[in-house]
C-alpha cells in the first residue's frame, strides 16, 4: 500500500488472543455501525523472542511439571496457536455482525503497530495492554451495564471527529458516551490517561494524530484512534 493510502476498513490490533474477545466485539459492532470489513492485525511480540534467548528464561513443562529453558521455537509454537484462535474468534463474532473480515500477522511491539498501522486506516482499536476481561467478564458488569465509552477532545478539529466516532460506537454497543473536555494547551494522552483511570471505560476514544508509541503503551484498555 502506498504512503498515506487508506481503505474503508476498521483495523484491529492485538498481541495476545486473550484480549481478542472484547476487541473483536467492539471492532465487529464499529465495522458494522459504519459498514466496512474488519481487519484484525495480530502482532507477534518480538520482546518475547528476546526474552526466550535470555539464559535464565524457564517455562513450566506439561509433561513433566519441572521447569525447563524456554526455547525461541516454543515462542513461535505459541505465536502460531494464538494466531489459530484469534481466527476462529474472528469467525465466530463478526458472523453475528454480518461483517467481512481477514486476518494477518506482524512483528513487533502493540503501540509500535498500532502507530504504524494508521497510515492504513482511519478507525483503529487496539486492545488493552495488560488485556482486559471481555465485556460480558468484566468484573464491574453486570445484567445492568451499559458499555462504557469515553472520549477525549481538546477542541480541535481531530477531537470533534473522535467525538462524532464515539457517539456513533456508543449508540452500536447501546452504551454510554462520557466526554472529557480538557485544555487545548494541555498534553492530550496525559490527561487521556487519567481519564481512562477515572472512568475505567469499556473503550476510549482519542484522535490519532501527534501520538507516540511510548504514549500508548501506558493504556490499561482498549483504545480507539480516529484519524
């Protein structure tokens, strides 16, 4: 794809299929509210690869019950049984959404992807980093919840785009919107941040522009970036 193309689809990044349930509900309803296809970009983590080459690095054997060194091999055996299940989790939820799909593998690190992936499409959820429950898990849910959606507008133009984005995925899931509205002349993800701690959102929306790997690493649930 060339620089700056984008494609009517809804992408959806995540590094652990733990986390694929509540993103893939969340990315099929969005794909689904604004009728595009779904791609779920699955990122092997390359920082597990360095952690098994470390000579200290022991995984507990099934077969055995001792510890034994963890091997760059049993890393890629676990990267191609995630990979397995993330697509028969893909399968199984956007069918309900009537949604079409496709599903491919990346190297590297979760924010890492996710910044570079926004070249490619302008609504991008990523999952939470340590995932979080699926929705329906969620320790705070109950049989009254309503999801929660959060965004963040600093009043530019960017903002007032992921404002009308987050409406729109509030209205799918038959959730609530919060909105923070916060100072224009203020760090937009440090006050991202602490609003996500204060909500605790099922999803947050910010505007994708001018933000940094580094940044998204510290989100503690799913975020959608609106281009």
């Amino acid at each position: 794809m060339s620089s700056g193309a984008r494609s009517p689809q809804v992408l959806a990044v995540l590094d652990d299929a733990a986390a694929g349930r509540a993103l893939l509900e969340l990315s099929s309803t969005l794909a689904q509210a604004v009728q595009r296809d779904l791609s779920v970009v699955y990122v092997e983590s390359a920082q597990s690869l360095v952690a098994a080459a470390l000579p200290f690095a022991q995984v507990l054997s099934h077969a055995t019950t001792q510890w034994v060194p963890l091997l760059p091999q049993d890393v890629e055996q676990g990267y191609r049984a995630q990979a397995t299940r993330l697509r028969e989790l893909t399968a199984r939820i956007t069918v309900r959404h009537a949604v079409s799909w496709s599903l491919r593998v990346v190297r590297g690190s979760l924010p890492g992807a996710a910044i570079e992936l926004l070249a490619e499409s302008d609504l991008l959820l990523m999952a939470a980093t340590p995932p979080t429950p699926p929705l329906a898990m969620h320790p705070a849910h109950d049989t009254r919840h309503r999801p929660v959606v959060a965004v963040v507008s600093n009043g530019s133009a960017a903002s007032e785009r992921a404002l009308g984005v987050a409406a729109q995925l509030a209205l799918a899931l038959g959730g609530s919107l919060q909105t923070a509205r916060v100072d224009a002349t203020a760090k937009l993800m440090h006050q991202a941040s602490t609003v996500a701690a204060l909500l605790r959102p099922d999803v947050l929306v910010l505007p994708g522009a001018s933000l940094a790997a580094s940044e998204l690493a510290t989100m503690r649930c799913p975020v959608l970036l609106v281009g």
